[in-house]
C-alpha cells in the first residue's frame, strides 16, 4: 500500500435519486479498506438547481481544486429545454479537464453477463456534440448542432487508450490492440481528424496493435464478437453510445463504473441514472459506485486497496446477496454489508 502523507481529501456529490444512496455506500466501503480519508461532501444536481438557480455551484468546483479525487451520484436531467440548467457532470468534465471518460466493460458472474469480456473504452470527454453549440435559423424551423474535434483532444485521449492497452497486456503477457472508431466515410473532415491524430499517436506505440472500425459496424461487431475487442477510443458521443451498449453485454448499467480522468484529477461515478421510480426504497444496486470507488483508488495508485475491492464485489455477485435489478430481493445496505464483510 502506498504511505500517504496525509488523508486523501475525497469529494462526495451524491446528486440526485439513487445517488444519495449508492455514494454513501462507496464511502463505506472506502472506509472499509482501512485508507485515510477526509471525506466533503459537495451539491450539485437538478435539486440543486431548483433549489439554488445553478446545476453545478461555484463553491463545488472550487472545493473540487483541493481535493484528490471525487465520487459522483446522479443526475436527474430533464428531458426538455430548461432555461438556465445544463447538465453539471458535462461542465465538470470542462471545468476540471477531465479530458477522458474510462469504461471497462468487464464480465460478471451474473446470468445476464456474457464471459471473457475485458474491454476498456476510452472516450473523448470535453467536445464533439457536447460542446452544446446549437441553435435555431430560418424561423425555427432549423435547427443546427456544431460538432467540434480538435487535433489536441483526439491525440491526448487516443494517447490514453494506447497506454491503457499497453498496461493492459503487461498483466495478460499478450500484445495489446486499440480498436480507432470513428465515420471518417461519412464525415471526412471532423472524423477524418480525430482518425489522423490518433493513427499518429500509434507511431510511438510499436508495441501495441491498432485498426479501425465504423462506428455502425463496431455496434454490431461488439456485440456479436467482443471477446476480440480490447481498448476502444472514439470520439465523446460515439464512446457514449458504444459505452452504454456494451454494459448490457455483461450485466447492464447497475454494474458499470466509469472514471473521468485529467492529468490531475479523477471523478468517478456508476453509469446508471437517478432512477426516480425506486429513489428512497433503498433497493438501489450499489455495485456500480462502489467498482468506481475502486477505479478512483487506482488512479490514486492504491492498487492493492481496488483489487480487494473488486474481488470482494466478485465474490458478492457470485454468491449473494443481489439486488432486484440482479433478480435478487436484497437491499442497498445487504449488498454493501457484504462486500465489507469481505473486504
């Protein structure tokens, strides 16, 4: 275990819905490892922004600049326009640069999870459609989107995902393989950039394999071979997509962490949404949060206290307690109960 000298300062923003449930459960299970945390915890959210006028306060993000990590819940957007209110977890992303958005899609012992799956998708975090540029031109009646890609992101993430596969094959003693998706076909221009800054970066990468695939043919090859597949980097909203659908292959959302990562800092938060309709049964799927938590101390260099985490998680899942999004009828605080119990 790495000596510290002082308690990791960790940020906690549960958000919205389930979020109040499941960041509390990853706290106890950080706690749990016998690490020194301080613990602060932080607002944001779609409450928070009815109760305050703002999704993501000033006083959040500078509290985030002192911390080393933070843990992020849930947010509970709305579906429609709202005057004023844009998505905290995406300005965090910019604010803090946290240029790239970590996926491993991994099998579970869970029915629903189909095996020998390892795949880590590392997608592009900060532009692309959701730099939020649009607009409405010939009376309303048109409405434009600016997709943005510059050759800076795309290198830094591809960057990242070639490292990643690097890491990856040290412990499976095989070459790695990056996986480049992208509709350069289609769109020549902005795609054709993220696929040029990220062929370059394979240069440095000798070592590591490397090819393309479309984006609509990478759908359909994930999910009928993904076993072949290793380390995916796309683009921000082909990495959302491609993330999401990948999770149903083993297990679906309430067992997918993600870590958004910068040069300095990691936020990491479960992939699931604040799932209004069970929020305060306390039935929540904890599962998600507390493999983020175990991301965010890897990337806190305490691999020792994420590999306990994640075996006591395995174990859990093979033999109980389960939620009932897992056909099980345990609770929030079954499940988090025995995953402390075998860490």
């Amino acid at each position: 275990m790495t000596t510290y000298p002082r308690p990791y300062q960790i940020a906690l923003i549960p958000g919205d819905g389930v979020g109040r449930e499941v960041v509390p459960a990853a706290q106890r299970i950080l706690e749990a490892t016998g690490i020194a945390f301080a613990f602060t915890e932080l607002d944001a959210g779609w409450d928070c922004f009815q109760r305050t006028g703002t999704a993501l306060p000033a006083e959040t993000v500078n509290a985030l600049r002192g911390c080393d990590g933070a843990i992020f819940g849930a947010v509970s957007s709305p579906s429609h326009k709202v005057p004023g209110y844009s998505s905290p977890i995406v300005a965090l992303r910019k604010e803090l640069d946290l240029y790239a958005n970590l996926r491993p899609i991994v099998s579970a012992p869970v029915t629903d999870s189909r095996p020998g799956i390892d795949i880590l998708i590392a997608r592009e975090n900060t532009e692309c459609l959701y730099v939020k540029r649009e607009r409405l031109e010939d009376n309303g009646n048109t409405a434009i989107a600016e997709r943005v890609i510059t050759r800076e992101a795309s290198t830094r993430i591809a960057r990242m995902a070639f490292e990643s596969a690097r890491q990856k094959a040290k412990g499976k003693r095989q070459k790695g393989l990056v996986t480049i998706v992208h509709k350069a076909n289609v769109l020549s221009v902005s795609d054709g950039l993220f696929r040029e800054a990220a062929l370059a970066v394979a240069q440095e990468f000798p070592d590591v394999g490397v090819e393309e695939q479309l984006v609509d043919s990478m759908l359909y090859r994930m999910i009928r071979e993904p076993k072949r597949y290793d380390v995916v980097v796309a683009p921000n909203l082909y990495g959302d997509l491609l993330s999401d659908a990948a999770a149903a292959l083993v297990g679906g959302l309430g067992l997918a962490p993600s870590a958004n990562v910068g040069d300095t800092f990691v936020l990491v938060e479960p992939v699931h949404g604040s799932a209004p309709d069970i929020a305060g049964q306390g039935i929540a799927n904890p599962i998600a949060t507390i493999l983020a938590a175990a991301l965010l101390l890897r990337h806190l260099s305490e691999e020792d206290a994420a590999q306990r985490i994640e075996n006591a998680v395995e174990h859990v899942l093979r033999h109980g307690p389960r939620t009932p999004d897992l056909s099980g009828t345990a609770t929030t605080e079954d499940v988090t109960a025995a995953v402390i119990q075998e860490i």
